[in-house]
C-alpha cells in the first residue's frame, strides 16, 4: 500500500497492526435468546434476536455518538471472531443503549448523518439507518412507572412510588438467584438515594420487607461464620493435639464466627440505611443480652 500510494506519501500516514484502545474489549452484557421461537413480552426485549448486545452508561455520564458506535463495533466484532463462517448472521444480532437520561445530542446526531430515532414505547427509542443491526436506546427515567421498577431504581433520583413497588415486587421472589440480584439492585439504590430510603424505612410495610431482606443476610452470615469458626477451632485444637482443646477450639470458634456475623450485618445495615446501632439491632432482632456484646465490637 506504501508503495501503492507512493506518490502521496507524504500527506498519508502508515500504521502496521494499530492496537485499538488500550485495555482489553469487554461487553457490558450479553444476553443470547436460546430459543428464537420464544416471544419476549416486555417492551425492552421486543426487540432482542439471538446475539444482544447490551451497554449501560451510569448517571453520571452522557451517550455520545462515539458510543453508540462503540457498541455497534462489538456486535459486529463478536459475529466476526466466531469459530465457524457466518455461525453468527447479521439477523441474528441487536444492540442495546441503557442510560438514565435522554441522549438528546447524540439522537440529533444520528438525525443529522441521515438516521432516525422513533419514540416505540415509553423510554423506549428505535434507531434506523445508521446500521443494519436493530438498534434502541433505553431511557431508564421515561420507563413505565410500575413495569420497569428493577431498572427505574438503578437511579440517582429514585422517587418513593418506584422504591417501594420495587420492593413490593422482590419480596415475592425467593429464588436463591432471585435474591442475589435483589440485594444487588437494592444496595445500589440505597447507596445512590439514602435520603429516600429514610422516608421509606419509616413506613410500616417497607419496613417490614426491608428487615425481612436483611435478616435472610444475617441468617447466611451467620452459617457462614459458625462454619469458619468450627474449621478454625478444629485447626487450633489439633495444633494442640489435646481432644479437650480441639472441643474448646470449636465452642470458641463457634462463638466468634457468630459474633462477626452478627457484627457485619449490624455494621451493614448502619452504613446502608444510615440509622444507629440500636436501630439496626431493631431490624434484625438481635436479643438485648447478645447486643452487650455487640456494642464493645462497634
């Protein structure tokens, strides 16, 4: 090509093997849809195919029309890295934009270089003629009030209405996975709007939900602890190859590894919901006796 275009070698550079980006490309998420058949009734996923490629920006930071391209590349990079020859077709791919605010200048950009944006649902915008791949972008703030709570509390801004139907709605979810992502999504929330959370702790009903969430916390924690304890007092009896002490070590073990449960927990819930000591013993119904020696570990 150098020589190809040796005639201009002067106003062109040339750059062998240019590394794009210094850290390693990482999707955001990506959800595949493992039977094309299967009907997706949420508005948010209307659009999904197989491969979808989803980006989430965090409120304090703006979509620009560099991510948007950003995101369109990753798409086509993961159709394009696969082992086998079109394994991934190009019907089969979409990418998603998720963010707190509307990308109002970008959208404009979009219309500017022979795009166009369409409003399809609440919070809900479909972007044609810059790619072939089906592109939205999702406006968190503007969602459906009570159908996109876990995605409307992932706000800086939450307002009481969408908390509490968020907490409503986890509280019915007992799955083991469920959970997990509900604490997830919960101390997210209550870290960006803690504000917020004091006027909702004060209501009897979220109160209750509340508690209810975190005393399953204190209840794995305090498993987990007794087991730690039991392995280390075991260790520690056998060092003193005395059985008397190995029974020791463990009732020792099990009393502590409690007590840092306990602790944990108590600390959690003060830093999250930003109450005091006693009130955080309130919501996990810890007993007046075990809280003595609760208060000398704070």
């Amino acid at each position: 090509m150098r020589l190809e275009f040796i005639e201009y070698k002067d106003i062109l550079s040339f750059t062998p093997e240019f590394i794009l980006g210094k850290e390693p490309l990482r999707i955001d998420l990506l959800i595949v849809k493992k039977n094309a058949e299967t009907v997706i009734k949420n508005h948010i996923g209307n659009i999904f195919r197989k491969i979808n490629i989803i980006e989430f920006k965090s409120p304090s930071d703006n979509i620009t029309i560099d991510d948007y391209s950003k995101v369109a590349g990753y798409a086509y990079l993961y159709k394009g890295t696969n082992r086998k020859v079109n394994e991934i077709r190009f019907e089969d791919l979409t990418v998603s934009l998720v963010h707190e605010k509307k990308p109002k200048q970008m959208m404009e950009l979009i219309k500017s270089s022979g795009g166009t944006v369409s409003r399809e649902y609440p919070g809900i915008y479909y972007v044609y003629g810059i790619t072939a791949l089906p592109t939205q972008i999702v406006v968190t703030s503007e969602l459906e009030q009570y159908t996109h709570s876990a995605l409307r509390v992932l706000s800086e801004n939450v307002c009481e209405e969408d908390a509490a139907d968020f907490l409503i709605k986890a509280d019915k979810l007992t799955m083991p996975g469920d959970r997990s992502n509900i604490d997830a999504v919960l101390e997210a929330s209550i870290a960006a709007n803690r504000s917020m959370y004091d006027i909702i702790k004060g209501r009897k009903d979220m109160n209750d939900i509340l508690r209810d969430f975190f005393s399953e916390e204190l209840s794995k924690a305090r498993t987990n602890g007794i087991e730690e304890g039991i392995e280390k007092g075991i260790e520690k009896g056998i060092e003193k190859g005395i059985e008397k002490g190995i029974e020791k070590g463990i009732e020792k073990g099990i009393a502590q590894g409690r007590e840092n449960a306990l602790l944990d927990s108590v600390r959690r819930i003060m830093n999250s919901l930003k109450v005091s000591a006693d009130q955080a013993m309130d919501i996990l119904g810890i007993e007046p006796d075990e809280r003595k020696v609760l208060y000398a570990g704070l």
